[in-house]
C-alpha cells in the first residue's frame, strides 16, 4: 500500500468504502493526509435498517470530529440486495462463501461509484478486522478505471489503534458483524 501511495503522487482523489466508523478510523488515519477521499458507506449486508442507520450515523459523527473535509455519501439501504445475492448460502460460517459474496457485492459497488465519481483509487475498511481476510479482499477488488488500492489495515497495530480510536471519540461499536446470520 505505501510503495502504491509513493508513487500515486499529490492530489490524487480516493473512495474509501466503509463497513463502519470503527474500522474507519484506522483507514481514515493513514489515508487522509495523502489523498482526497471520498467517503462510501454502502453496506447492505446490515440488519436491520435501524442498525444500518446507527452505523452511517456514527461514520458522519467520526468524519465531523477528526474535522476531514471528505464527501460522505450514506447509500440508500436495500437489504434485500444482500440477501438476494447471498441466497443459498446464508448457513455458510462466519468467513466462508456467504462472505466472499459480501464482499464482492460492496467492492463492485465501491468500484462502480469511484469511477462515476472520477476517483484515481478506491479501497476498503473491510482489511482492519481479525476475522476477515485481507488477501481475499484484496483478491476480489478489481482494478477498473478507478484502481483498486490492497490494503491490510489490521497491520502495524491497526486493529488495537482502532478500538483506541473508538474509545476516544467515543464510537458505537457493534458486536456482530452485520447480517442476520452473523447475529445468530
Ligand atoms: S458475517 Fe459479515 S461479512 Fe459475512 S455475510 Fe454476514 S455481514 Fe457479510
């Protein structure tokens, strides 16, 4: 990820897709300084919409606390579009094909919406937590006219800056993944 960011150079504009503010704060520390970021909280895997609402809610609080200028765009909830897309593997474990799909569901969208909106990069906060894994994630983000930036932000400490971060700005920090299935 450094070596790419060297030689991105100046001005270069990122989408940064975010599960939730949490694990954005880590991402959000070590991207700001070196790109514009527009901010993308696409999540339709979350159950339920009010669930949905408390994490987009916290994300615009954490962005207006650190003081970031970044667009912030809350996408309209559907979470039958999760659901659809996952059908036939809702019994999978956490980790498993279920969340492959997952993945690659917001990554597509991620993708999409950074080049429509004319971004260089995109990259997601999906690499912070323990319990994903970053290579498949790195592995399904495609690079398009937008290229996709490889992170792993649970690196270098990232995942114990984070829960220092969301004590210090006092983030909502949910103990499920997202989904139903996750929640059981
Ligand atoms: S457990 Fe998490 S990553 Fe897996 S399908 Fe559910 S919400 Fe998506």
């Amino acid at each position: 990820m450094q070596q790419i960011i060297r030689k991105a150079g100046p001005n270069k504009k990122l989408l940064l897709h975010v599960c939730c503010a949490p694990c954005a704060t880590t991402a959000l520390e070590r991207l700001s300084e070196d790109f514009e970021l527009v901010i993308d909280f696409y999540n339709p895997n979350i159950y339920s919409r009010d669930e949905y609402e408390k994490r987009g809610n916290e994300l615009k609080k954490l962005v207006e606390q650190l003081g970031l200028k970044a667009q912030v765009i809350i996408e309209d909830y559907d979470h039958s579009e999760f659901l659809d897309y996952v059908s036939g593997f809702e019994g999978e474990p956490e980790g498993g094909l279920r969340c492959a799909l997952c993945y690659n569901q917001r990554l597509k969208r991620a993708k999409e919406r950074a080049e429509e909106l004319g971004c260089d990069y995109y990259a997601t906060t999906l690499t912070l937590s323990p319990l994903k894994n970053s290579q498949m994630i790195n592995i399904l983000g495609r690079d398009g006219k937008a290229l996709y930036l490889p992170t792993d932000f649970k690196k270098r400490d990232g995942f114990l800056r984070s829960t220092e971060l969301s004590k210090k700005y006092n983030l909502y920090r949910q103990d499920y993944c997202g989904c139903e299935f996750s929640r059981r």
